[in-house]
C-alpha cells in the first residue's frame, strides 16, 4: 500500500486514535505486533520464527517458572529441517538418539514384534527421542529475556478496530494486533474466544464437546546411571522398550534411553480399567504423594533392567509427572484477530508421537502467513489466519485415525485389540510399512521467508509453497526497474578534417537491471 494511501485512512481514524495515543493507527507498513499466550514448545517456537522475521512479539507464559513435563518425546523428520534452517538442528542433537528400532515385549519379557527401523538414507533424518525439558530449555534460551513474561496468565481479551487487549490475571494488559493462543490442552484463550462466540451463537456444537479422555500415563526420567549396570545406555541409538501386560495388569510401560545415561519411562493405563486409574482421575496433577499410590501399585513390573520400581527409585519423585491422554480436534481455531495452535486447537493422542511436532508445525505455517501480512490491517490479518488454518486443518484431521490405531497396538487390552497387535507386528510386511512413513514424513513445512534447509534423503517430499510477499517484492522491482529509461546514446562527433579519421565510440547503453 502507498504512503499517501495508509496517511489518509490514518487521518480519517484521527478522531479514534487521538482517545488512545499509544494505540496502533489501522492501517500501517509496520508488521503485526503479536501476543503470544503460552511458553510451550509450540509458543517458543513461534517466537523464534518471528525473532528471525523481525517481526515484534511477546510471550506470556502463566506460570512462574518453566517446569516442562519430565517426559520422553520424539521428533520426526517432518519438523527437522525447520529446527536446520533455525541453527538449532545440531543443539537438537546434542541431547537426542536416533530411535532406529524398538522391540515390543509382554509382560513376561516375550517377544511381541519388532518395529520397523527408518532408514536415514531414505527420509534423511531419524526420528529422535529426548528428554522433554531439554527441548524446552533450548528453545527457551533463543528468546530475548525482554519478550517473555512469566506469571502471566489470560484472563480476558477484547478486540477493537485498532487491535486486541489482552486483559491478564494479575491486573495488567497488553495491545497487540493478533492474539495467538499456545497455551495447550485447556487453554484459556480458547475458552474465551468459544464464550465469546457462543455468546453469538455461531460456536459449532462439536466445539462445545468434552475432550475424550481415554487414557491416564505417568511420566518421568532417572537420575544418571551406572552404564555398568546399564549397558544398554552406551548404545549409539537408544534402546527402546515397550512392554504390554496381560488381562490381569492391563498397564503398558515403556522405557527408552537418551544421553546423559539416563532412562525416560512411561507408564500407561485405560480409564475405567482399573480403581487406581480411576482414583488418578479426581486427583490433583500435580501432587507427588498421589502419583506415589500409582506407583507403588506397579513397582513389580518387569523390565530388562529390573523392574519399574527399581528405575522409580531412581527418579526424583517430584519430576514424576501425571498426563491424562485426550483427544478432540476443535472446528473453530481463529476468528478476528485471534488463532489458536497446538493442543489449543488439536489434542491428538500422544500414541503417535505426533502432538510437538504438530504444535512446531503449526507455528511454521503461521509465521508464513504473518510474515505475508503487508499493510497491517484487520483484513490482512483475518486473511492470514484463515489462510493457517486452511493450510493446517486437513493435515492434522488425517492424522486423527492413524493416533486412534496406534492407541490401540500400544495401549488396548481388548481381546480384539491383542488380536489386532499381533497382526499388524506379526503379518505386516515391511516394505508397506516402510512405505506408509515415508508418505507421514513427506511434510516438513519450514520457514519460507529464510533460506531452506539443503534436502537431505532419496525420498520425494511436499515442496514448500513460497512466500507471497517475497513473491510480490520481487514483481515489483522487477517493474520498477522495466520502469527505469535507457540512457540514450552519445552522438558520434563529425571528423573535422579528411585526414582525422578516429571516430569516437557510441557510449554503451545502460542495460536495465533486475532486483531479486
């Protein structure tokens, strides 16, 4: 938009703005100003991309302090070249292993079946598995102390032609022109936009729905141990173990080492199987003694390294974390000048490993979309946000069916479901599965206004759509510098004399030059 347009719609909104001197004009050049509400790995990552953007934002996280879950999670190549073009890939790795196998055993420590290994000459990455305070450490770290605010948490928001204002717990606010909801499963940017909406009556009846929970699963990481005792823990790759029991402990424990010799573990139990699981329900999360009755409960269980209570003895009771594994994914994820991403707008089953990365996804995408935004103006910003979603929606509605099935091979205690397991792990020939993840990590969307990462693997993957503001820039200068007249050419001088026969050469035309 030119200068002299933005002026006069500025002039014909003086009236609103001189009420507020310190609000945004409507229409500007300057980028969005972003709230970001939630300092998880979805809310980190999005402010690192904007960081890169140069596109101003703040975090406001509603705890004190940063205390992720002290669980084991993994990432996929489908958000590794993001992490690349970042500078943070080889950091990523510093504390990951490869997951290139892992072994499916009852609870007698028998075989079940093998799970297929990736093949990093084929997907270029590995999958990789982590403590996940680590990855929240790091991502933390890439924020400027100055664009993060801790005990802040939303209590209400209100947009107007000039913005949104965020009203927060403890009194104060903060003006933004976009609101983005990071802030997880029960996330209360969410409940206020849906009140908000409701109050309208234009919330869609499955977003009034309850969230599913099917599953409760506590979570936590040992101390460094003896490798002498735990060989296992020297491997390159790390060794990963999943244990299933049988009708009378109808649980699954799994365990996987990472660096640092150290053990992440998890254990899984359905809701309305058990009275401790059901207990665990009415319980407060975050309360050691009562994640302690669960365990004392399941401390005979075996592994290859002893049993549970004997890796329970060494993690400290107070990292142990309890997770309620839900699922539901919302129709409505932005309206106005407010969107959601990660849990906030999809809680996907963490069977497949996939709810992270998702969260990283869509806070790729999203950037993409704000970057785009030029002027800032409400019509560019809903633009954006619809066009995120679009982009988002249909990728992440797909994955909903293969976290159902993966619950079911992993968790179910069903005969049906046993059956099923011994099927897939037993009957399935590797070439399909093999063929079935190169086709889930053909998506890796990254940033499109930075350099792309160099391609790594044989397999084809998703192009990556470009930047329509790169785009536009670019057909710009172009046109402007077709715009630009030759120079025209000197006149050759007339020989005086018969005898002076040098004559002087024509200046070279100027060549029209194009910006890229």
């Amino acid at each position: 938009m030119s200068d002299s347009i933005v002026a006069e719609t500025n002039n014909a909104l003086s009236s609103t703005a001189s009420k507020s001197s310190d609000l945004p004009p409507l229409v500007t050049d300057r980028p969005p100003r972003v709230l970001i509400a939630g300092a998880g790995l979805g809310g980190l990552f999005l402010g690192i991309l904007l960081e890169k953007a140069e596109i101003p934002y703040e975090i406001f996280e509603r705890s004190a302090e940063l205390k992720p879950l002290g669980a084991i999670m993994s990432l996929s190549p489908n958000i590794l070249p993001a992490f690349e073009q970042l500078g943070l890939y080889e950091e990523l790795m510093a504390f990951s292993k490869p997951s290139r196998s892992g072994i499916m055993l009852t609870d007698k420590l028998k075989l079940i079946g093998k799970m297929v290994p990736t093949s990093p000459e084929i997907m270029g990455y590995e999958r990789i598995l982590f403590a996940r305070p680590e990855l929240s450490s790091l991502l933390f770290s890439k924020i400027p102390s100055d664009k993060i605010r801790m005990s802040k948490k939303v209590a209400s928001f209100e947009e107007g032609k000039d913005g949104i204002t965020v009203a927060f717990e403890d009194g104060t606010s903060a003006h933004g022109d976009i609101l983005v909801g990071a802030d997880g499963t029960h996330s209360a940017v969410r409940q206020h936009l849906y009140k908000n909406l409701e109050k309208q009556g234009i919330l869609p009846k499955s977003d009034k729905k309850e969230m599913r929970r099917g599953y409760i699963s506590l979570v936590g990481t040992t101390t460094a141990l003896d490798p002498a005792q735990y060989p296992g823990m020297l491997e390159e790759d790390s060794e990963s173990n999943l244990i299933i029991g049988n009708k009378k402990t109808p649980y699954t424990w799994v365990t996987f080492t990472i660096p640092g010799n150290k053990i992440c573990w998890n254990v899984v139990v359905q809701m309305g199987v058990t009275a401790v699981a059901d207990e665990q329900f009415d319980c407060s999360d975050w309360v050691p003694q009562q994640n302690k009755a669960m365990l004392d409960s399941i401390r005979h269980f075996k592994t290859p390294y002893g049993t549970m209570g004997d890796l329970f003895d060494v993690t400290p009771i107070e990292s142990v974390s309890k997770v309620y594994f839900e699922d539901k994914l919302f129709e409505t994820w932005n309206h106005g000048r407010t969107v959601l991403i990660g849990d906030a707008a999809h809680k996907l089953l963490p069977s497949s490993g996939s709810g992270a990365v998702n969260a990283m996804q869509d806070a790729v995408i999203l950037a993409n979309h704000i970057y785009d935004i030029q002027p800032t103006s409400f019509k560019n910003i809903k633009t954006a946000l619809d066009g995120y979603k679009a982009d988002r929606f249909k990728d992440v509605k797909e994955q909903y069916p293969q976290s159902y099935m993966a619950a079911k091979l992993m968790y179910g205690h069903t005969l049906k479901e046993r059956i099923l397991r011994h099927i897939v792990f037993n009957w399935t020939p590797n070439f399909v599965t093999q063929k079935q993840l190169n086709k889930n990590t053909a998506y890796r969307p990254q940033a499109n206004f930075l350099a792309q990462a160099v391609k790594r693997g044989t397999m084809a993957t998703i192009p990556q759509q470009p930047s329509k503001r790169i785009q536009r820039e670019k057909a710009e200068a172009k046109k402007k510098a077709a715009a630009v007249p030759a120079a025209v050419p000197a006149a050759s001088p007339v020989p005086t004399t018969v005898a002076d026969t040098t004559t002087v050469a024509a200046a070279p035309t100027v060549a029209a030059t194009t910006v890229e």
